[in-house]
C-alpha cells in the first residue's frame, strides 16, 4: 500500500512538534505542537492507513552529549540542563518506536537534520527563517518543534 501521508514528529518531553506531508498534493497539511500523551490519543484515534510516520531520533547519533559553546563553556548547569533535555527528547522517540512497533503503525527513524547555517547557537538566524519559508512557503511565525517537524516530511 502506497504512503499518501507522512506525520513527522519532532519528539519532546512536552510540546511535541507534529506535521502532516500529503504526498498527492505535495504540500503540509498541518501542522501543530501536542504533549506525548496527545499525540498518543491522536494515532490511536485515526485510521493510520496509508500514513507512515517519520520521527526524528537524535538517538541514531554516535555523540549527542556536546554542549559546549561560548554561553556554556564555563556553566556546567546548563550544560547538564541540556544533556538532561536531550535524553528526555531521545527517551521519547524510543517510546515512540515501541508504540508503533507494538500497534503495527508504519514508521521511520531519521536522524536530525543538519541545520548549520540555519541555526546558531539554538536560535534560527534570519537567513534560516527566509530559507526555510522560500522552501515550504509557510511564512507565518511557527515554534521550532513544528519546524522540525515540517524539515522531516517535506517533499518526501
């Protein structure tokens, strides 16, 4: 069965991004940020035929662990901040695997894109912004879960 849909999910401990690519009219139906818990409740309550869900699975990375920059050099708790919100973002993608391996929902892992550029020390610079609304036309003001989101499935 052909995939018309592809849900991508930014996992997060509580405000995971979400975005829905039709793959018949080539553009992002919609998107949105839920908690774990809703989005849980939004697969079950759907059909998930012909939807593959694509989740972005930081843990695929050999090293996640490196936060160090010109802000963090000298703070070892917000260095440890970090650390402790990338496990949890990595613990919610796993859980998300085993839901869907558990309820036979279709699915991939794809580790995070490379955003240099794009991003700069966690905030999206201007020239990300303009870049990422030439490419998906969506220019009104969106969180950065709902466009990572968006950057999983679009134009699959």
């Amino acid at each position: 069965m052909k995939t018309r849909f592809y849900i991508g999910i930014d996992p997060d401990l509580t405000n995971t991004g979400i975005a829905i690519w039709d793959t018949e009219q080539k553009k992002i139906q919609r998107y949105y940020s839920n908690s774990f818990w809703g989005l849980v409740k939004d697969v079950l309550a759907g059909e998930n035929k012909n939807i593959t869900y694509v989740i972005e699975a930081g843990h695929l990375n050999k090293k996640s662990n490196y936060h160090i920059n010109k802000h963090t050099k000298d703070n070892i708790f917000i260095r440890e901040t970090i650390a402790k919100k990338v496990g949890e973002n990595h613990a919610v993608a796993k859980l998300l695997v085993s839901f869907f391996e558990e309820n036979g929902i279709s699915y991939i892992e794809r580790k995070p894109l490379n955003k240099q550029g794009m991003k700069r020390e966690g905030a999206w610079t201007p020239q990300g912004r303009k870049l990422f609304q030439k490419s998906t036309g969506i220019d009104t003001k969106i969180n950065d879960d709902c466009r990572d989101a968006i950057l999983l499935v679009f134009g699959i």
